[in-house]
C-alpha cells in the first residue's frame, strides 16, 4: 500500500527504505519490475540489503560504518568490490 501511495502522488523522486523486505521473491521481482519502469521518468533510490533488490538497479552504493566504501553497478562492483562479492556469494 506504501509503495501505491507514493506512486499516486506522482513525486520527481521517489525513496524506498526497505520497501520488499517482507515480500516473497515472486512478489518482490514484481514490484522491483514496476520500479524499474518508473524509474525510466523518475530517480528513483531504494535502501535495501537483499542483493535481489539491487540486482537491477543503476547504481549501487556499498556503505560500510556510515561511509561509501564502493559505487558502481551490478557487474562493475562483482569485478571491484570484496565485501559486494561476498554478500552475493552469502545470498546464493
């Protein structure tokens, strides 16, 4: 309902804490889909720590006590990061 709420208001941004957190992965790959169509009009930033949520996105920050440790997408940060590869690695 969230997520509908904050599309129907139409912002030039919009900001996603967590937002598929409690949802399965069907549901969650649904919702994500939605985003990224939105997306194409909209900066659009999601705070997640599923690495299914970020899979897609543009940009993914790694933040590491309170610092960016590591900026890129999906394919750069596996080719650069330790900690990005890890928790992929942890995820699977």
């Amino acid at each position: 309902i969230g997520i509908a709420r904050a599309l129907y208001y139409d912002p030039e941004i919009l900001v996603f804490d967590e937002a598929t957190s409690s949802l399965d992965n069907i549901t969650e790959q649904a919702v994500m889909d939605a985003l990224h169509n939105v997306g194409e009009k909209k900066t659009v930033i999601i705070v997640a720590h599923r690495i299914t949520t970020v899979k897609k996105c543009d940009q993914i920050f790694i933040l590491e006590n309170g610092e960016i440790t590591g900026a890129g997408g999906y394919q750069d940060l596996m080719n650069s990061s330790d900690v990005f590869r890890e928790m992929v690695q942890v995820s699977d």
